[in-house]
C-alpha cells in the first residue's frame, strides 16, 4: 500500500460500516473536531482523510482498497512481536480477525456494486451494507408453494412504489398496476430505457429488477409511462394475502 495508514481507523468506523456512517464520522472529524483547513486543521492530516473518504466512498475503491489492506495485513501478521514497530502490536492482533471477515463468502449488490461478506442463507433477509438493497435471488423468494401464494396480501389497486435509477439519489414515485412473483407493472412520469437497473421499495416488497419496456401513454393529459419490469433480487415484506392484477 502507498499508505500505511489505516482508512477505517483514521474515519473512526468498523471495516465493515455502510456509506451513511462513513459520511457521518467523515463531517464529525472535519466540521465538529475541526479537522478542516478552514478551521484550524492541518493541511496534510485533512488531505489524508479527504483520500480516505473518497477511497471508502466509492464502491470500487473500497473493494480494491479493502484488498491491498488485507495483503498488508497479512505480512504484517507473519512478522514476529520482535520487529514490530512501537504501536503495531494492536494492529497485528487485529489482523487475524479481519481476515477471517474477509474470507467469507462474498456478494456484490446488484444496484449499487458493493462488494458484501457473510453467508447467504435461504430464508433470511439479506441488504446491501450501503443502498440497502435486497440480495436474495428472485427464485427464492418468487418460488412459492400453493399455500404461500395464497397468503400474499392483496395489494390495493394503485399501491405507490418508489423507484432509484442510481444511489445515492432522491427517489422517484410510481403506481403498482400488475404484480407477480417474477415481476411488476408500474406507472411513473419517469422514461426509463430497456435493461436499466433500478431499485425498487414498497410497503409490499423490496427489490432490485431490470426494465423490460416502457411504453408512452397519458393520464388525465398528462404524459406518463407503463415500465415493466423483471425482478433480479427480491424480498417481500409481508408476505400474507393474494397477488392483485390491475388492468388498464
């Protein structure tokens, strides 16, 4: 590493600690603790953790970041107490621990791309650490048996849905027209193109899906769109009830 000083320990937070609370210590340390230039700061400290939230920021840099950190930590691990360097001893102990987070089992977040660590089990809820989006596959949750397809709620004609085409963004809203195990009709005032990737949340289910058409139409003169959409991840919040279709 060019750098031997430690991003996560230099913000204050967890190797494993989502964007919203690397933001937050990140203007704790420059605003409150007045690490900032313009407050009495030091040049080279603030532009050490400027690199380092803009490093732990930005999805791909984390991921290749969290790399050259563990190899680091690795070599520091196979040095013995006797040439490590005043200060190190806490770091050395703390390497066996993060590499067994490491070499867990890893997913990448559809939406956003964020590399996650843990096991994911059939079953259980699983969000992305940073944009919160679900990541359990569309087959486990859209393969249901007779009697859990009739205890999905029945969803009121019209039900809002708000939809993210990047994170982190201001959501955009639209209306439930059709829905199914595998996918979900919707109108919005947003085009959207074929294949784009969105996030999708409900008081219904949360999920991560691919537009398979938009089509132009008007409401009461207003010009909106018919997006359809497939799910890639899915995760139903209360899965009680029956499916609805609404038709135009």
């Amino acid at each position: 590493m060019k750098n031997r000083e430690n991003y996560y320990k230099l913000l204050h937070v967890q190797p494993d600690a989502p964007a919203e609370i690397i933001k937050s210590s990140y203007r704790t340390l420059m605003l409150k603790l007045k690490r900032h230039p313009d407050m009495g700061g030091d040049d080279s400290r603030a532009a050490l953790i400027n690199l380092a939230y803009e490093t732990l920021t930005h999805p791909e840099k984390r991921v290749r970041y969290d790399r050259e950190l563990l190899r680091s930590q690795e070599m520091t691990a196979e040095m013995g107490p006797d040439i490590l360097k005043p200060g190190e001893t806490r770091w050395k102990n703390e390497c066996a621990e993060y590499q067994n987070r490491m070499s867990m089992p890893t997913c990448s977040c559809a939406f956003c791309r964020m590399s996650q660590t843990g096991e994911l089990r059939a079953g259980t809820e699983r969000r992305c650490c940073c944009c919160r989006s679900p990541l359990n596959p569309v087959a486990e949750a859209a393969c249901l048996n007779d009697r859990q397809r009739r205890a999905v709620k029945r969803i009121a004609q019209r039900s809002r849905v708000t939809f993210y085409t990047a994170w982190p963004q201001h959501g955009f809203t639209g209306h439930i027209r059709d829905l199914s195990p595998l996918g979900m009709q919707i109108d919005a005032h947003e085009m959207l193109r074929e294949s784009q990737l969105i996030k999708i949340e409900s008081d219904i289910l949360h999920a991560t899906a691919h537009v398979v058409y938009c089509r132009g139409t008007t409401d009461g003169g207003c010009r909106c769109y018919v997006i359809g959409i497939k799910f890639f991840t899915l995760w139903f919040q209360r899965p009680l009830g029956t499916f609805l279709s609404v038709t135009a």
